[in-house]
C-alpha cells in the first residue's frame, strides 16, 4: 500500500515479567526467549502500589509478596539497566527499560523509557507520576505511560477513562493474558481472579469519550517468556528497528493489537496511516491490505464503534487455476499433547524438498505461572531455533494441554513455496516425518512419537496465498459534526486476532 512506503512490520511484546519484583525466570532469560521471536521487547518489573489495598486476613499473602517484589526491584534496578543495555542490538532486537506502577484507582499503568536512562518512581497518584516523568522529560529522560488490563471495573485496577490523557499515553493496551478489552462483547472474556471486564471501562468506551489512543497487546506472562504465543503482542509501522524509530512509530499511533500470530495490517484513510488524525472530509477512501499467519475468515470495518463492512476471503469462489504450482503457503507444525503436567522434550529437523522455504515464524510460549512457587524450575529459556537455505532446526518443550479448552502445544509457521509434490521431512524426538504439499491442502495430518497418549504433532492445514491474503478498497459518507474513527478488526479460522489503532476524521 503506497501510504505504508518506507514501513515495515516489527512485532513485540512491551508488558512481560521474571523473577524481578514478583515472576518466574531471570532477566537473562526472558531477553533470550524475547529475542528467539520478537524484534522488541520490554520486561516491566513490578514498580510501586500506591492504593495497595490493607493486608487483612484474605489478602495478606497477597500484599506481602507484592512489597516483597517491589523490594526486590528497588535492589536490581541497577543490574536491571545494565541487562537492558546488553541486549540493546540495532537492527536486531531492540530492548526498552521499563517497569510496572499498580493503582486501583487509577488501573495500572507501565513506564518506559527511551534510553537507558531512567527511575522507579513511588508516584502517590497518577498525576504524581506524571510531574515526575515531566521533570525527568525536562532531563533529557523520554518516557512514555501506557495504561494495561483497561477492562476491569475502575477502582479495581481497570483504566479510569477521566482521568487518562495521551500527554504520555498515545496508545492502550487491549489485549493481554487478562483477556480483550476491545469491546464488551470481545472475544477472549476477562477470566483472572481479578474479576470480568466491565462495559465502562473497554477501549470502545474510551473512543466514544473522545480519546484520541492507539491500540496496542502485550502477555503480561509471568515466567520469563515475552510474546509467549497466544497471550498477546503488538505491531508496528516503523522506518527501520531502532529505538528512535520504534518510539517515534508508537507515539505516532502506527500500531495495532495482536493475540499471537504476526498478522501484518495496513489501513489507510485518504491516504493518511492509522494513528492519524485527518482533517475534515464527507468523502473517506478506505484502503485495506490484510496478510494473516494463516488463514482468514473475516476483516471487520467498523465507524464509530459499528460494523461498517466485514469482507471474507471466501466471498469469491477460489480460482483453482493454480493447482499444479503454489504460490507461497502457510504450514503450521504443532507439537505438545500428551500427559497433562509431564514435560516433553522436542528436537526437531525439517526440510524443505523440491521447493522453497521462504520464512519461519516461531510460535512458543512459556509456562503460565503467576503466583509464587515453592520450588522454581531449572530452565526457563528452553526454546530455540534456526533457519538455513531450506532446513530449520529447533528444541523447545510441551507439559500436555492444562485443560481440554486451553492449549498447552508449541508451535512453528513455515511459508513455503512449491507444488503439489513438494514434502516437508526430517525428523521429531528422532521419529521419521514425512508429508507433501498437496496432502496439506487438503488436511491436517496428524502423528504420534509412540503409541496411544504419547505425545502427538499436527502438521495444519496449509493456506495459500489466496486465504490468507486480503486487500480491498470502501468508500464511505459523512457529514457529521463530530469527530469520527475508524479501525479494522481481523480474525483468523484458528482463532487469531488483531486490532488496529484507529484513524480519525475531524467533524465539519
């Protein structure tokens, strides 16, 4: 699309946690699985509460490990610089300094910090933060407040949407293991002990008051595993992988919420990017150009919070003049199953034979651990992978499906180009795999390491270009006094998401 000229998409996570202030894993690891399969990343140790509520008898567990883990960042925040600006790479992975500020009142917020600069600040109360970010802005010191988990009940740590001002904030975080505060009506419903989302607190509520915030999804994982697959990330439109330039995109609103997938999104509106807002016109072009991870069901556009058209790949009959060679095409490997609780080791080979391997995006999570343990696992930086010509390699590991509605697998994407005869073969756990093209398109095919309840792989079915790629132009009318938004929402056949920031048009 000629408006995203010159942008690409870079993927992240900015709200994850370890064992500074109150997690699992060590800061070492957590930028070692960060860099495995995000271009950036921000591990938000846990800050400051100012509202923290008295420690009686039903949350004194709670509080105690809360002020334990403040004190824990307080004494690391040195060390925690210092990890920061190691893995600081340009062009390859792009760490930012951050840390986690509670309040009930207020919702929870996290403050970043451009450079390697930068302080836990024991605000008492939002504004409080915010002189002392002005101050430090007056220092040289850039810094940037994103409120996260909006959707619960204000009071209860959601968002309080009179309070909120983009003079730090030009972007929400909607989407997170906490659940989606897209809408009241998202999927991924808030499940946490924290309570469900309430309808004042969603971020279409937030439009409808008139704010002016992008959208981005974040894990908020507690093991040392930011981008863990499933729990939420972030997509930006920037110039190059720089901090500058990462920073400068975010504060331009050129970003858009994610579950998992790395779906890459571009919607314009008379030409302007999302993030924009634009001056008045009654006559709004619509562009739309949609490349998901695998294949799509629907891009919704919606105005002023509405459904305004939701396009589908499958509204045209498929062209099957492209039987006989490929274009490129989206293979899922999935590996885990098994016993529920026992760790499985994976090994794999894979080739690509008579075709071409045109990309490989690895979907790993780490455990979903929250609370305090009374015994801390070996390793939590246990995935990792490469890429060569046509052959990947990779080691990762599975502990069978928490429940059978919450999925517990790994999992890599390959894009491939080829035909029908093309195969994808190697080896898992030292077991022979074998599987072609043309098999794929017509199915999953599923395999076992050994007999009945061992663990199992699944290579997807494949989607080619035509499923999983989608662009197409709107016109739309309006004669309103008011400002209106636009964002485009996307979902997935295998239960992805995204959601765009929105762009704006200024009222007559």
């Amino acid at each position: 699309m000629r408006s995203y000229e010159g942008l690409r998409a870079y993927f992240g996570d900015l709200h994850s946690h370890c064992a500074v202030g109150y997690g699992h894993g060590s800061l070492e690891e957590a930028f070692t699985n960060a860099r495995h399969q995000l271009d950036f990343a921000a591990v938000t140790v846990h800050g400051h509460w100012p509202d923290m509520p008295d420690a009686d008898e039903r949350l004194a567990d709670l509080v105690n490990y809360h002020q334990k883990g403040f004190r824990v960042t307080r004494e690391t925040w040195p060390r925690v610089r210092e990890i920061v600006e190691e893995n600081h790479h340009p062009g390859h992975f792009i760490p930012l300094l951050a840390f986690e500020w509670h309040s009930s009142r207020y919702g929870d917020h996290n403050v970043y910090f451009k450079g390697g600069r930068g302080e836990v600040l024991p605000a008492p109360d939002l504004e409080a933060l915010r002189r002392k970010l002005r101050s430090l802005g007056e220092k040289g010191v850039e810094a940037m407040l994103i409120p996260h988990h909006i959707g619960y009940k204000q009071g209860y740590r959601g968002i309080n949407w009179e309070t909120f001002t983009p003079e730090f904030s030009p972007v929400a975080e909607i989407m997170s293991m906490h659940g989606c505060a897209e809408s009241p009506d998202a999927p991924y419903p808030y499940l946490h002990t924290m309570g469900p989302r309430d309808g004042r607190s969603t971020y279409q509520h937030g439009l409808a008051q008139g704010h002016l915030v992008g959208a981005v999804g974040s894990t908020d994982h507690h093991s040392a595993h930011p981008g863990s697959h499933g729990h939420g990330r972030m997509g930006v439109w920037s110039e190059e992988l720089t901090r500058d330039a990462i920073w400068k995109a975010i504060q331009a609103r050129r970003t858009y919420a994610l579950t998992g997938d790395n779906i890459a999104v571009q919607f314009a509106i008379n030409g302007k990017r999302m993030g924009a807002v634009c001056p008045p016109a009654e006559e709004r072009r619509i562009a739309v150009s949609v490349e998901g991870g695998s294949t799509l069901d629907y891009v919704e556009v919606l105005h002023n919070n509405r459904i305004l058209k939701r396009v589908s790949p499958f509204d045209k009959p498929a062209d099957r003049g492209e039987d006989t060679f490929y274009g490129p095409i989206k293979i899922e490997l999935e590996m885990g199953w098994s016993e529920k609780g026992v760790d499985v080791d994976w090994e794999g080979e894979l080739e690509v034979a008579g075709g071409e391997l045109l990309g490989v995006e690895p979907r790993f999570k780490g455990r979903d651990v929250v609370a305090p343990r009374a015994e801390e696992d070996e390793d939590y930086a246990f995935s990792r992978w490469g890429w060569e010509r046509n052959a990947i390699w990779f080691q990762t590991r599975t502990w069978g499906n928490p429940t059978t509605a919450t999925r517990g697998t790994q999992a890599l994407s390959m894009t491939v180009q080829g035909a029908a005869s093309t195969q994808l073969k190697g080896t898992l756990n030292g077991t022979p795999v074998r599987v072609s093209l043309g098999e794929l398109l017509e199915g999953p095919r599923a395999g076992y390491l050994g007999g009945f309840l061992t663990p199992a792989y699944a290579f997807q079915r494949a989607a080619p270009r035509r499923e999983y790629a989608l662009d197409f132009d709107l016109e739309h009318r309006s004669e309103g006094e008011r400002r209106d938004w636009y964002y485009l929402r996307v979902r997935q056949r295998n239960g992805q998401w995204a959601w765009t920031s929105p762009i704006w048009v200024e009222g007559e």
